[in-house]
C-alpha cells in the first residue's frame, strides 16, 4: 500500500526532491519525510549531516587543513587543532541526531509493519474459519449428515454412526 506523490501534490511543498522523484514510497516514508521537511532545525541538521557524509567534505578539508598548515599558521598548529576539536564535537552532534532520526523511523516502521501483520493475522483467521464451515457443509452435503450445532463433521458421523460399528 503505497501512496503516490503525483495524488497528493501539496507534497511537492514539504517532501525532499529525491523522494519526489523516486516514485511510490512506503506511507511511512512519506510521513517521516514530511514531519522532517517541515521542522527548520531537522532540515538544518539533515543537510549537514548530508554534507559531512560526502567525499566533496573531505576534499575540501584536505584542501583547507593543507592550506591553513601552508600559508596560516606555523608549526605545530595551536589553532587547527582547536578548530578541528570543535568541528569533530559538531559533527558527532549531527551524527548522533542521524542515528536518532533513523532509530525514529525504523520503530514507526516497525509499528506500522506490525499493525499489518496484526490485520493480516485476524483476516487469514477468519478465512480459515470460513474454509472450515464451508469444508463441513460440503462434507454433510456429500454424506448426507447435518451436524448439530457446536460440533464438527466428525463428531456428527459418530453420534449417527450405527450400533456395533467401528466408530462406536
């Protein structure tokens, strides 16, 4: 069951390109997209984390950390290590928030999937049970014995069963 962006288009609004573009998502995809679109903070924070995630951040740090250690600051580079310590506490930061996002996601995920599973059990129960009545109808129809109320086909065989027969 999934939801089409084209049938919602006030989505278009609040959803990340790449999941726009993907086609059909799983509803809870849909959801988490959207509740993290529409908090400025988380948008914040997945566009760092996106960024500190890719080859260009470390390119560009190669550069920068070369160049501050060539042109900027003497040896041994009082103020690069600093630096660097304060963006590795930041960017902990911002991997601890992707992982609490992606915990987030997976438990409605899981919900969700358990609701289903949920749903799905009770249906093939009831299914089950509906087999079960129509095996009997079709079992007293072809034997010719009605069985009584609250038993099964097999009971009802041996209750009209004749005396002295094996199944007495």
């Amino acid at each position: 069951m999934s939801t089409s962006t084209a049938a919602t288009p006030h989505l278009s609004s609040v959803l990340p390109k790449h999941i726009l573009t993907s086609g059909d998502h799983h509803p809870i995809v849909l959801a988490e997209a959207k509740r993290r679109a529409a908090s400025v903070q988380l948008r914040i924070a997945d566009a760092v984390t996106a960024f500190a995630g890719s080859m260009r951040f470390v390119y560009l740090h190669a550069v920068v950390f070369a160049a501050w250690m060539l042109f900027f600051e003497p040896s041994p580079w009082p103020t690069l290590t600093l630096v660097v310590s304060l963006e590795a506490i930041f960017l902990s930061t911002f991997v601890m928030i992707g992982q609490n996002r992606q915990a987030g996601f997976q438990q409605a995920k899981a919900d969700h999937d358990f609701r289903m599973s949920d749903q799905e059990l009770l249906t093939n129960t009831e299914l089950t049970r509906r087999v079960h009545e129509l095996t009997k109808e079709i079992h007293a129809h072809i034997v010719g014995v009605t069985p009584a109320v609250g038993t099964t086909a097999d009971t009802a065989t041996v209750a009209t069963a004749p005396l002295g027969s094996p199944t007495s």
